[in-house]
C-alpha cells in the first residue's frame, strides 16, 4: 500500500474511456495528476470493432503510466435498470447486478463476457450503464418529491427511466432504429417517417437567379471567346450555391426527422408508463434529457407542444462521462 502510494505521486493516472457504436468508435483519453488533467485525446474509429489501430492508440498511452483504468459504455441488448438491490434466486447465475442505493442496473453476465472478449487484447477495469450515467448527471434531481422523466440519447439507443424521490418508477433500453422500424408499438398511432425524401421544389434559392443563368448559358454561341468564360464563372458559383443551398436544406431534414423520431420514443415511453397496470403513475411535467449533440431544439419543440412537458435538454459527451464514472469508483 506504501509502496502504491509513492508511485501514485511519481505517475499520472491515464483513464480511456471506449464507446461503441453501429458506424464508429469513440476513445477518450485523459491523463491526470493528483491535482489537475494534463492532458486529453479523443479519437474516432471506423466501424465497431476494436482494431489494430485502435490498440496501438491506447498502447501508447498505456506505456506512460502503471496506473490506468479502461472503461466501456454498456451497449448489449440484454441490460436494464430495477427499482431495489434484491437479485431474484433463479437470476442470481445469469444477471450481474450493481446497486445504486435505493435501485439497481443490471447486464447478463454473458452480455458481459462478450463485452470483455470484444476488447481483447485489451483489459477492460469497468463496464458501466447508461442508466448510470443518467443518475451521475442528474442524481439531484431524481432525489425531488414528484415523478420525473429522464432520457439519455445516444446515437444507437434511448435509455428512459422515471424516479420518484429517488425511487425509480419506470426504466427502458430503446434500440432506435428498431424502434423506429416497427413504429415503436402497435398501441400507439404514430405519422410514418418512411418517406423521408426532399422536395426539391420547397428548397429556398431564394437570391440566386437560376434561370438567368440558365438562360446565359444557352446564349453562350453567341457570345466571343471572353464573354463565354465570364458568362461560364458566373453560372459556376450558381451551381456552386444551389449545391450549398440543397446540402442545407438535406441536413434540415436529417435533423428534424431525428428529432422527431426521439419524441416518438418518449411519447411511447410515456404511453407505457400511463396505461400499464404495473406501474404506479403519475402525471409527469418534467423532463431531463441528455444528448450527445446540439441540434435538439425541434425535439423539445415537439415534447412541449404535443406532450405538454417542461424540459431541460444537457449537451454531454459520453465519453467524458464515462471517464467521469471511472474517477469516482478510484477515489
């Protein structure tokens, strides 16, 4: 323990946090002194396997100190959260369960096996839930006296859970693009997102005289050498723009239909928690969520007037959060 100690003062501690996802791979790296983070790194990884590349990358940073500490967001299909900390007899074998005080977070411990086998060769010290993360950013607040609505997004699944003084009320695992295929439930009548094409007709070229130039340069015969090339520039940077102008306008799209999409989870979440007998319900008028990007405000456009919440909306970095959960099981 002495011994531990003195190297702790003589070596920073490296923690590398991973998150998977369908397309890509997030690693962040942070390395801390006693007092203060000297330095970060964040790299992205094609694809969702853990890669020569990958390995190499962590490696490197592995060799500066012997204290370092490998984190892995939880991304199986069989994990979840319950209200207590008693494992049920037959589960015991096949559920591995961390408790939160007053409620629990559970993965199949062969979901975990399989987690640990992905990042071989690397030695994986914490796999952590989403759910944890949701109750490391918003624990204050889950402690109030009324039913509230928390909802992590990330870009492959929605975690939903409702506390209640503490007490967790309702949680979910939504794979989204599941979610989104099968309309989310039969009971709910949902607008089809399937026809997410653009008209071009409603793009805004508002400016740009396009048919001017057209026109141009259906002239061009009959202009000399000079005046074609001028003509020629001048419908370039119109293409040039119209290109800009429809990018804006696919990205718009994109936006709105994820977005809208999100809202459809939680309305459907909601639904659920109303209408099951299960659960003990209550009328929510608030909602926390958190998302790993900045385009949301259609979203609580949507959760406002359709679902008549009050929300707050928290930009996060997941993999930060990770790394976040990490320091605090090393204190």
């Amino acid at each position: 323990m002495i011994f531990n100690n003195i190297l702790s003062k003589l070596y920073p501690k490296i923690y590398i946090s991973i998150v998977v996802s369908v397309l890509e791979t997030c690693v962040c790296v942070e390395i801390c002194s006693s007092k203060k983070i000297l330095k970060t790194d964040v790299k992205v990884f094609n694809g969702s396997k853990v890669t020569d590349n990958m390995i190499t990358f962590i490696s490197e940073y592995k060799k500066e100190s012997p204290f370092f500490y490998i984190s892995l967001l939880d991304y199986s299909d069989n994990q979840g959260a319950i209200d207590g900390c008693i494992v049920k007899e037959e589960e015991r074998d096949t559920v591995e369960m961390v408790c939160h005080g007053s409620w629990s977070s559970f993965t199949s411990k062969a979901s975990i096996k399989q987690m640990q086998h992905f990042c071989l060769p690397l030695e994986l010290d914490f796999i952590f839930s989403p759910f944890t993360i949701l109750w490391n950013i918003f624990s204050q607040k889950m402690d109030e006296d009324r039913s509230k609505l928390f909802v992590l997004f990330s870009e492959d699944i929605a975690v939903i859970s409702i506390f209640h003084n503490n007490m967790l009320r309702y949680a979910d695992v939504v794979d989204m693009k599941i979610a989104i295929e099968t309309n989310l439930d039969d009971e709910v009548e949902i607008e089809s997102l399937e026809d997410d094409s653009i008209d071009f007709e409603d793009i805004n070229l508002e400016g740009l005289d396009v048919e001017e130039n057209i026109d141009d340069l259906s002239n061009l015969q009959e202009l000399d050498d000079s005046e074609s090339f001028d003509d020629l520039d001048d419908f370039a940077d119109t293409a040039k723009n119209i290109k800009e102008a429809i990018k804006e306008e696919v990205q718009e799209v994109d936006i709105s239909t994820q977005n809208y999409k999100q809202f459809l989870i939680i309305q459907n979440a909601l639904h659920h928690f109303y209408t099951d007998h299960e659960y003990k319900s209550e009328f929510i008028e608030v909602a926390f969520i958190a998302v790993q990007h900045l385009n949301y405000l259609q979203l609580q456009q949507y959760i406002e007037e359709e679902l008549f919440l009050k929300v707050h909306i928290r930009k996060i970095d997941l993999c930060r959060e990770l790394i976040s959960l990490a320091k605090k099981e090393n204190m």
